[in-house]
C-alpha cells in the first residue's frame, strides 16, 4: 500500500513553478492536481502544506 506523503512548500512560488519542480509524471501528475486544486492558479506561499 503506497503511504500518504506531504511537503513543506520551501519558498513562495507559482503554482505552475512547483508542478514542474515537483518529480512526478503520468498519472501521478494527475493526482497532484486534484489533491492540491486549493493551490491551483494561485501562489504557494512559502509554509504551505503541499500533498504530492
């Protein structure tokens, strides 16, 4: 069973910036988007909570 993982947002930055820092692909970049669509099209403050 795969375990829940989050992350600490290091710095303040677009939405579209950390999806692409961010080391998924495929399906999983699919599941970034629907876990963090409170962040979607906004700016990820630095602190905030991010699910991979």
């Amino acid at each position: 069973m795969s375990e829940a993982r989050s992350f600490i947002n290091p710095r303040t930055q677009s939405y579209q910036s950390l999806r692409a820092s961010t080391p998924v692909s495929g399906h999983a970049r699919g599941k970034f988007d629907v876990l963090n669509a409170h962040i979607t099209n906004s700016v990820v403050m630095a602190g905030e909570l991010v699910a991979p």
